[in-house]
C-alpha cells in the first residue's frame, strides 16, 4: 500500500499532466506564490512528497487546481480497519 507521500507526490504530478507543464513551468509559476526555488530543488522535494500542506497547497494554486477529488487519489486507507473505514465513507461522502 502506497503511504500519504506517494498520495502527495501523485497529486502534484497528476495536475502537472493535465496540465502539460514542465517542472521549469511550475518553478516559475510557483515564483509569484512567494516560493523561490530552482527545478532541481522542485523536483526533488515533489519526488519525496514528503513537503508541508502549505507547499502542497501552493503548488496547486499554481497549476490553477480549483477543486481536489481526495478519493481519486487512492488514499492509503486499511480497509480491514473499521475506523479508517468511517473515515473514508466521510471523505466520499457516504457517511
């Protein structure tokens, strides 16, 4: 099972090819959200997923993602676990 990284990694780079956008793109796109970074540094932290929400956040706003579906995502959810359970049926909007 892929963990939380991987959900952020993909997220990321999912946008950034539906987007058709390089990294240089978002790099540059990334610049006037405050963030000053060169490609190598972007791909690199975007690789690991291991960045802040507030990263995550600005790299979205970035590649002008409006709205996130979490669910198309594959969340690293134990579904033999009843409480992860619960918590996914709120995410999709079952519970």
């Amino acid at each position: 099972m892929a963990g939380w990284d991987d959900v952020a990694h993909r997220m990321v780079r999912i946008e950034m090819v539906r987007k058709g956008l390089t990294y240089a793109d978002l790099v540059e796109r990334l610049k006037p959200l405050g963030v000053d970074d060169n490609e190598r540094n972007i791909r690199n932290k975007v690789a690991r997923g291991t960045f802040s929400g507030v990263f995550l956040i600005q790299c979205l706003a970035a590649l002008g993602v409006k709205t996130v579906d979490l669910m198309a995502y594959s969340l690293p959810f134990d579904d033999t676990d009843p409480a992860n359970e619960a918590i996914r049926q709120k995410i999709i909007g079952e519970g």
